[in-house]
C-alpha cells in the first residue's frame, strides 16, 4: 500500500477520476446559477477543504519556507486556474458535459508542447502519438454531427 500511495500514476489516475466526477457534478449544479457564481461556490469549498488538509497535516508553518520565485509562480498559476475555471463552467453552463470536458483535456496535449518548449523536457515518438490522438480523440467528440 505504501508503494500505492507514492506513486505518480496512482495520484493521477486518482486526479483523472475525480475531475470526471467534477465535470458530472458541476453539469448538474451549475443549472440555474450563473458560471462565474458556481466557480466562486467551488473556490470557497476547495479552499475551506485545502486549509483543513494543510492544518491537519501541521503544514501551516511551511507557509513561512515558501520562496518568493515559489509564491510568484504559484500565484500565477492560481490566476491560470482561475481562469480556467471561470472558462469551464461557462462552457459547461452552454455544452453538454460530455463534449465540454474532452476539449478542456487539450490541456493535456498544450501541456506537452509546454514542456517540450519551456521546461526542456524530451518525448518520444510513440509519445507524440499519443498527443496526437488525445488531440483527435477531442475534436471528434466535440464535432457535432
């Protein structure tokens, strides 16, 4: 169990799950309230959710370790959440949840270009198809027919 829970793929086949969830969950509570009002109702819960983590796990006093090129990149990062959010419960709030959330995981594949292009990471070919058909697999289910 150990080796589970200090694994990356684990974490983020956990991740992949619960951001579906997200997307189902968000369909059916966003109907009525206006996008930018749900984003606002999921922040408060997160950040109610985050702080507790971070206090039961007597991580409070890392707040003081953090570096200001830390504190930088992670505000930035946050706005980009942000408005990633405001974005996706627009979107959800006009589409249907199942061709929404595909064409918001292109991030996955603006993600790799990133990497390869700011951060000097390597993919192989057979990595490069795969973000090739992520990005396929996107556009056919957001084509409407």
């Amino acid at each position: 169990m150990a080796d589970l829970l200090l694994s990356w793929r684990f974490w983020a086949l956990l991740s992949a799950g619960f951001a579906a969830a997200t997307a189902i969950l968000a369909k059916v509570g966003i109907d009525g309230v206006a996008p930018d009002m749900a984003t606002f109702i999921r922040t408060v819960v997160i950040l109610l959710l985050t702080g507790a983590i971070v206090v039961t796990a007597g991580q409070a006093s890392d707040l003081g370790r953090v570096s200001t090129k830390n504190l930088v990149f992670l505000t930035l990062s946050g706005l980009a959440t942000g408005a990633s959010w405001l974005c996706y419960f627009r979107a959800l709030a006009l589409g249907e949840a199942a061709r929404v959330a595909p064409l918001d995981k292109l991030s996955v594949v603006l993600v790799a270009v990133f990497g390869v292009l700011f951060l000097g990471e390597r993919l192989a070919p057979h990595h490069w198809a795969g973000v090739a058909l992520i990005a396929a697999g996107a556009g056919l289910l957001a084509w409407r027919t």
